[in-house]
RNA sequence: GCUGCUAUAGUGUAGUCCGGCCAAUCAUGUCGGCCUUUCACGCCGACGACUGGGGUUCGAAUCCCCAUAGCAGCACCA
C-alpha cells in the first residue's frame, strides 16, 4: 500500500488526497523569498544594538564591508543603535590615515551607523575594569617568560605567578601602569580553565606593556588586548548582537570566560565563514607592501579590493551592500566571484549610465559617396527623454581597427548609413551603401559605433588587464566621475578630463 | 599535532532544526532564441549540484557512524 502511494508523482498523490479526503489538503505557500534576507535573530524584537569594529590599520575592503553591511542590515531590520567602534588597542597596527579614511569609506558605503567609539579614548576605563576583574579573581599578573608559559599552558600546569593573592596582584598591576616592569616583563592573565581542551583558552593575556612603539593618538604603555577591550566594550554599549567572521570563534570562547568573571550576560554572536576574493588580495599589510613597491599605485588602484578602488571604478555602494546580502551570514567558507558583484552593479547602473561611443585603436578612414549628414543618436535607448548628442559626418569617420579586417565587406556605421568595406593594400576605404538599416541586417553586417574625423578626443580606458586606448565623443568630457556605459565596450567610469583626453576605468562588461 | 567549525550546479544561495509536497529554490554564469540601429537592458528556453562510503527507515539533501576535503584557532594582533 505504502508503496503503491511512493510510486506516485506528487500531482498524483495530490489528485487522490483531494478525492479521498480534500479536508486533510493543506497548501503550503511558496512565497519567493527575498534574495537579500537574512535569517532572524533571537531576542531582536524590541531593537538591537550592533557594532562594526574594524581595526584602523588602512582604507576598508571588500572583508570590512561583509560586516559592515551585515550588521547594518541588521540594525535596519529590526531597529536600534548602530556603533562605529575604532579598535585601535595596538599602535603597532595603527594607521594614523585611517582615522579619517575608516569614516569615509563608511559614509560611502552608507551604513546607519548612529555613534563612533575609539578604543584608544577609553584606557583609563579598560584599567579600572582590570582592577575589578583582579578583585574578583579573575586575573593576575604574569611575570613569566614567554617560552616558558607556552610549555606550562601545553602541560596543563598552572605558572607560579598563578598563586597570587589579590592584594599582590592589584599591587602589581599598579607597578605595570607605574612603569615598573619593561615591555614584556609583565602580562595581566584571566584566570580560566586549566584543563580547557583547546589550549588556546587557557589563561590567555588581557593587558600587555609596550613602550617600544608610541601610540599616534595617546599617551600611554600600558594596552588591553582585544579580548578584554572587546568584552567590557561590548557589555558597556550595551551590544546585544554580534555578527563577525569565524576567526573569532576562538575569542569568543575566551571572552565568555570574562563575562563569567563578571557575572555578565554576553550578546548573541554569529560566526560567518572565510571569504576569498578571485584575483585580489585583501590584505591591507600585503596592498600596503604593494603600494610601496610600486606595483600598486594607491589604495584606490583598481587591482585592490578596497572600498575606494571600487567606488573608482564605479561600483555603486548599494551594489556591494546587495552583493554581501546576499552571500549572508553562512558559515561556510566562500569564493566571492566578481561575476556576481557585477551583475548587481549593472542593475543599478544600467538605467543610469548615459551612452556613448568610444572607439578603441582607431584608424581614420574616408567615406566615398556620401553627404555630410548629422547622426543623433539617444543618450539612453530605454529611456528617450535623456535626449541625444549630435555627430556631424563630413566625410570620413574613425572605426575600430577591430571591426576590419577578415571577411567584413559591410558595416553599419550606427544611426548613420551602411558602408561598403574594401581594401587597397592594407589600406580600407568605405563606400556609401544606402541608409536602409533592412540592407545592413539581411548583409549581417556589424553596427559599429563611430566617430567623424576631427571631433574626437583621447580616451583611455583603464582595464585590470591593461589600458585600451582609443578615441570618444567630445562630450564625454561633460560625465567626469559618472558612469557612463560605451557602447559595445562596457560600462565605464569618467575618471578625469583634461588637455591630455579622458581618462575611465572599465567597471565591467 | 591539538581544539573546533563547515561541506547543495562554474560562483553565490534556499531547503537540513521538525525525513515524504525535493526528479532540489533563486540569482549569477554559459549556450541558444526573441527584442533592439550596443556585444547593454528586457523576455523565452537550455545547461548545471545534494563530497564519498556505510547505517537507520516503507521513504534520507535532511537523522547516525566513518572517511575525505576546506577553513579557523592554539600571539603580550584585531
């Protein structure tokens, strides 16, 4: 019986409930779902409190900007307060630039941050909790060799500096803010669990000294690590959820061992998994190393996956926004294709971008038989009303050395007239061949975008792959930092005008 | 090595918690067609995946075990 019913298709079985028993038919909806949705939090109904908390170490990439708009979608979905929060708690990793381009990169990418914190302003606060956290219990000063720990830790085996009183451990930790030990002399531990399985757990350090770099912001040499900073930040701004990738999965575990101490109750984390980018390194010490070399030009070369290199080339905020969405918060590892940034990109830009013609490695050509005539072709195909540019024809037009060659012996110059294509040599020359645009389709000629001789400008267009040059529309010069699509070409956004020409970058195809 | 996490088409993703409506969703990509004075946009169609092996079950992408692969952590970085 059970069988018989297995054997049959879904309609089928759907067809012989209904005569059967039409009560028991129940539909299930299939409302498409949203490709940009995130799963929901737990306890987000009343509002939530995220935080993007990037280290200002140099300009945000595209692995800043996967917790950045995370969060922020987040924080727009159910409402609340949303925190910048500098973590600058290692003036080794400190960039004094990305004070100011951290902020900027987040206002392009527009995100609802509500409040900027930085973690430098906040010692005295970290030294105090430190204080109550000694008082508790739950931490002492280590005075061990590093080496030495390390095979103390792997051993399971508690160091001596462990067995402290409280009074001594406050007082020593006085001496670290005094000044009284070197850098690396002295560490202030958390009191966890010896016998934890990952060893990385155990009694791991929350304050180090260090006076061999100065911070560009403070006075100061004593820091928290992130662990201990992180944990009283995010308990004192009241985080109530925390999305960020999974190499914190470790610290995590660690800053649950602070919240113990405390009596806290932690916010919800989510771990996100890995993310690869094809072909770029994402890096800042390794683009900053690039950089130097030379063989990167700034932290906008297109090469880069930084946020302002993106934007150079013409990538809408809203579309990497879209694009991170929609990869979501799985916790899987991810190779993040450009393919898909970019056909978010077009939806945006498409019904934006301007047309014109660009034509690349140009060779001037004269036009035999025909009248000076305007061509006036639309600014926007799909969309009239932007209007047209004007072309004045008067004898000879500039085409694509591409387009020849081979076996072309007819072209549509675009909203012009047909030409007949003949060589002499291995020079070409066009021959008038009627308007009918019927004649160039039953020929299966190419429509080509053109230029007439003497009303061009320079172009370079600036590829990942190379720079094409070529020549565009005088007008061009009128879109500098729009996207505008060339024709045939791709979309591209006007970099610069000047006596030189014009200088775009390719967005994508 | 130790401690964890993950595994669905080229890429991303839904479904996995609560096994049957999954001959597996959507997007992107590729190919073909239509539209079009762009190789864009739009429309139509095709292609393409449950890591492998056992087990439980009438029935497994979904539960269990083993294997494999990838990733993360084991810093006085974040």
């Amino acid at each position: 019986m059970i069988a018989e019913v297995d054997a049959l298709g879904h309609d089928a079985r759907t067809a012989r409930l209904v005569a059967l028993a039409p009560e028991l038919l129940e539909v299930r909806e299939a409302e498409p779902r949203d490709r940009y949705a995130l799963p929901p939090l737990p306890d987000a109904e009343n509002g939530v409190v995220m935080r993007f908390a990037p280290n200002p170490s140099g300009p945000l990439h595209l692995g800043h900007a996967r917790a950045a708009a995370l969060n922020d979608a987040y924080v727009r979905q159910y409402g609340g307060r949303y925190i910048l929060r500098i973590e600058d708690t290692d003036p080794k990793r400190v960039d004094p630039e990305a004070y100011r381009s951290v902020p900027e990169d987040m206002a392009w990418l527009g995100t609802a941050i509500t409040e900027t914190v930085y973690q430098s302003d906040r010692l005295e606060l970290y030294y105090d909790y430190a204080r109550r956290l000694i008082e508790r219990g739950g931490a002492y000063v280590c005075t061990c060799e590093n080496e030495r720990f390390r095979e103390l830790r792997q051993a399971k085996t508690a160091c001596p500096c462990r067995a402290g009183e409280v009074e001594e451990d406050l007082a020593r930790f006085e001496k670290m803010l005094d000044g009284g030990y070197v850098e690396g002399e002295a560490s202030l531990r958390v009191r966890t669990d010896l016998e934890a399985p990952d060893p990385a757990l155990r009694d791991f350090p929350v304050f180090r000294i260090l006076t061999s770099t100065l911070h560009p912001r403070i006075d100061a040499s004593v820091y928290p690590l992130m662990n201990f900073s992180v944990a009283v930040d995010d308990h004192l701004l009241g985080c109530t959820h925390v999305i960020r990738g999974k190499d914190h999965i470790a610290n995590t575990r660690r800053q649950q061992f602070i919240y113990d101490w405390f009596g806290w109750t932690p916010p919800h984390f989510r771990h996100y998994g890995r993310m690869g980018i094809e072909g770029v390194v994402l890096s800042t010490s390794e683009m900053r190393a690039g950089i130097a070399a030379g063989r990167y030009e700034g932290w906008d070369d297109i090469r880069l996956g930084t946020l302002r290199a993106l934007a150079r080339r013409g990538i809408e905020p809203e579309a990497v926004k879209r694009a991170m969405l929609a990869i979501g918060v799985g916790e899987t590892d991810i190779q993040f294709s450009w393919e898909n940034l970019f056909a978010e990109n077009r939806a945006i830009v498409d019904p934006l971008a301007d047309r014109f013609w660009f034509v690349p490695e140009q060779v001037a050509i004269e036009v035999s038989g025909a009248l000076p005539r305007e061509a006036r072709p639309l600014r926007h195909p799909g969309l009239p009303s932007r209007g047209t540019r004007t072309l004045a024809f008067e004898g000879g037009v500039v085409v694509s050395a591409a387009e020849l060659g081979g076996e072309v012996s007819m072209l549509r110059l675009k909203d012009l007239f047909n030409v007949d294509v003949s060589a002499v040599e291995d020079r070409f020359q066009f021959a008038y061949a009627g308007d009918d645009l019927a004649d160039a389709r039953e020929a299966h000629a190419p429509i080509i975008q053109w230029l007439p001789i003497g009303e061009t400008v320079p172009c370079t267009l600036r590829r990942p792959e190379g720079d094409l040059d070529g020549v565009c529309e005088p007008v061009v010069r009128e879109a500098v930092g729009r996207v505008v699509q060339f024709e045939r070409v791709g979309f591209a956004r006007i970099d610069s005008a000047g006596p030189g020409g014009v200088v775009a970058y390719l967005t994508h195809r």
